[in-house]
C-alpha cells in the first residue's frame, strides 16, 4: 500500500489521518489541550532546541491541527504547511517569513480587497513596502522587481471578474529574478488548481471559504513547495544566523524545510495566530467532501451564469467557465473540473435595481463571504463600496451595476427560480410565489 500514489480524492480523505494509535479512533480525534508533556528533562531540551520534532505548547503546534496540516500539503502538493487563525494571518505570515523593514513586495493589482489594504497600509507602515502591478502585464512585473524584493504575490481566481492568474508566467518572471511565487489559491481550492505544479512556491488559502464549505470557520493555510532556493543571498532571515533561535542558520540546519521551520517555530510562535484544534478538526470535515462540492459548485454557477446571460434584465455575465470570458482558455488549463462557484453578472438598472434585486431574494443570502455550501450573494455599490460616488466606483473597478455571486449546493432549479423572481422584482415587475 506504501508504494501507491494515492489520488486527489482518497487523499482527501485519508491524508494525516490514520486511526488513532491509542484509542482506535477512526475519525480525526479533537486534540483539545493547550500543552504536552515532555517523556524526560532531555527530551524537552531537544524539543526546545529543534532537534526533535513534537508538540509543546498548542500556539506552536497541536495533534489535530497537524492532521490538517498534512492533508492540506499532500492535497497541494507541497513539501509541509502550516495553519493559521485566518487566510489574512496565513499571508502576513508568509510575508513576515522572508521579509522586514526596508523589504518590498509585488502584488498583482486585481486582488482581494483585505489584501491591498493588508499589504498597502498595514505592512507599508511596518516598513515593507507593496507595488501593485496589473496580473497579466508581465513585463511591468519583471521591472517592480528590486534587488530588496523577497515575494510576487497573486491570485489563482481574482475577484470579482474572474480573471485567471497565468501561473506558469508569473513563476518564470520571478524565478529570472531570484523571487518565489506566493499564490492565493482561495477561489480554486486544491480540487481545481494546484499552483505548486505550475511553479508557485507558496500556496495560502483562507480556509473559511471551499476547505471548510460550509461558512462555519474562520481559519487559513500555508504551504510550501520545498523547492525554492532561500540560501542565494536574498533571504538573510533565512540564512543568516537568527537571534530569536540563538543564532540558528534555518537553510543551513534545516535544508527544504527551512522555510517550513521558520515559518512555524519563529513566525507563528511570535505572532500567534494559531488555528484553533476545534477549527482544524472542521476543516479537516470540510476537505473529506472537497472534491464532490467543488464539481458541485461548478456545475451551478456555470448553470447559473448560462441562465443569466439570457435574461433581459442582465447585461453581462463575467464568469471564466464561459467561452466568451476573456480567460476562458486560461480557466480551462489551470482548473481542471470546473471554473468554480465564484462570479460577477451586472444588473440592467445600476445601483437601485441592485438594491432591489437582493432584498427581493429569498433563498440567496446577503452576506460578505463566499465558498459557502449555502449561495451567497452581495451587491458592492450598496453595501462594501456605498460610500463611493459612481465615478469612484469605476475607480475602485466595482462597477454600479455588478452583483457578486457564490453559487452554493442547492437544486440548480431552485437558484434559478429564487433569482428569476428577484430579477422582476429588480426592474419592477411584481414577483411570484414564496419559499415553502
Ligand atoms: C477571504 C479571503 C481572504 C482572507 O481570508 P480570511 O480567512 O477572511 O482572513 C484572502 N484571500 C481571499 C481570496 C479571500 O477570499
């Protein structure tokens, strides 16, 4: 059995979680302690020093979270992970793994909002400075690229357009450079995409979304290829002797788990954002059925989107499973077996038919989340971006009319009818019928 390559779906399933050695156990047992107890005074120092691995105290590590741990590594494809409170806590921390004061990153400029402001604002005034650059203009990218430069940083699925990041590229202009790929692959989940395979170095998620499915956690992973290599100079908090491990060299002691090492017995240790085991055992729940809800979702939302883009009252339809979406061909290389649950439609009538159109909504919730078995659906001009004029708007590339969706695991019929009706109710028309 050893010998066999597992595929996607057993692994997600079974990866990280043999029965429990000492009860039994067949499911993943909730391992709620805060510490664990070292076998002798000897094997504590050894812990302590990193030259044995196992657990001490639960903001370092903890059994069950480890299980997730390693699902979530064999699923990317990755060399280990770490997991983290939330996916905002997954990316600081991979930034703060490699980078510091006077540092600087580059980011595609089409990226989750929390993001821009996480890296634009909050790290600027840390001292580690964010150029924006549009996704796909790789040679803008290749120029942002300094010599203090340590991450390019980007989206597999952006949001809200559903344009798809061209991996393969990206890992090129910044491997030319010395610099690891960072992906966000949130909105594809592991099912979809695995950016390891095209080269990305680092994979975050917010684990909120598709690993858990179903709105219930908030939680985030990272996780590392193995591959990258952090001793060419231009990652002295990974080479050069560390002061907060008695002046341990991590690529020296610790060769392709360098990154790994630090990036949990260092930057989780002192920031403190651990993944809760109650969390983990959920997200843990969540992937055993990834695969079945992302084909699930898929399939309705490209019902959906097909639905849409033959209704008057729509008067466009941007989602990447459809031939007409400018990254279609894209969509159909990197994510294999749907183009996810994830969209934007606008609405014939701007921002007051979008207002219209989701307090008509019975079934869909109006929510800020997504990846959710549940369908969601938010109409940024009236609720995240209200304050904007139309004019800043355009600016901030929401447009008055864009509605978001999250297509969820209902009966496709009943998505449609739920938006059919809110449809009429958008353009004023009267409705029909009522959840029974
Ligand atoms: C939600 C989200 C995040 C942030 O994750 P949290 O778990 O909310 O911290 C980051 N990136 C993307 C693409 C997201 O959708």
């Amino acid at each position: 059995m050893n010998d066999r390559e597992f595929g996607f779906r057993t692994r997600a399933i079974h990866a990280g979680t043999p029965p429990d050695a000492a009860t039994g156990a067949r499911a993943m047992p909730i391992y709620q302690s805060a510490a664990f107890v070292f076998g002798s005074s000897e094997e504590a120092a050894e812990l302590f020093a990193l030259r044995s691995y196992g657990h001490i105290y639960g903001r370092i590590s903890n059994p069950t979270v480890s299980a997730f741990e390693e699902r979530m590594a064999s699923l990317e494809r990755g060399l280990g992970a770490v997991a983290f409170s939330s996916g905002l806590a997954a990316q600081l921390c991979a930034v703060l793994c490699v980078a510091q004061n006077g540092d600087h990153l580059v980011c595609a400029a089409n990226i989750y909002g929390g993001t821009i402001t996480q890296f634009g604002v909050t790290l600027r005034r840390m001292g580690i400075e964010t150029t924006f650059v549009p996704g796909d203009d790789f040679d803008a990218i290749g120029d942002a690229i300094l010599p203090n430069t340590k991450l390019l940083f980007a989206e597999t699925i952006g949001n809200p357009s559903g344009t798809i990041g061209d991996i393969e590229r990206l890992s090129a202009v910044a491997h030319e450079r010395d610099v690891p790929l960072c992906i966000d692959n949130t909105f594809a989940s592991p099912y979809l995409c695995r950016p390891i395979e095209y080269g990305a170095d680092l994979v975050v998620h917010s684990a909120t979304k598709f690993i858990c499915g179903h709105g219930t956690v908030i939680g985030g992973v990272l996780i590392e290829s193995g591959k990258f290599a952090w001793d060419s100079g231009r990652f002295p908090l990974l080479s050069d002797p560390s002061p907060g491990y008695h002046q341990l060299r991590f690529t020296e002691t610790f060769g392709e788990y360098a990154f790994l090492i630090r990036a949990r017995a260092e930057v989780l240790r002192d920031v403190g954002a651990s993944l809760a085991p109650m969390d983990a055992w959920l997200l843990i729940q969540g992937l055993e059925t990834l695969p079945v809800r992302m084909e699930r979702h898929s399939m309705n939302a490209l019902a959906v989107a097909r639905w849409l883009q033959s209704r008057p009252e729509v008067q466009w339809v941007s989602y990447p499973g459809l031939p007409e979406h400018p990254h279609y061909e894209r969509a159909q290389k990197y994510l294999r077996g749907g183009a996810g649950a994830i969209f934007a439609f606008g609405i014939a009538g701007g921002r007051e038919a979008g207002r219209r159109f989701i307090n008509a909504l019975q079934l869909w919730s109006h929510l800020a989340n997504v990846g959710d078995a549940k369908s969601l659906v938010i109409h940024p001009a009236s609720t995240t971006h209200s304050q904007l004029s139309d004019v800043e708007l355009q600016g901030a590339g929401v447009a008055p009319e864009m509605v978001r969706l999250s297509v969820g695991l209902e009966d496709t019929e009943d998505l449609i009818w739920d938006l059919e009706c809110a449809l009429r109710a958008s353009s004023g028309q009267s409705s029909t019928g009522s959840i029974t």
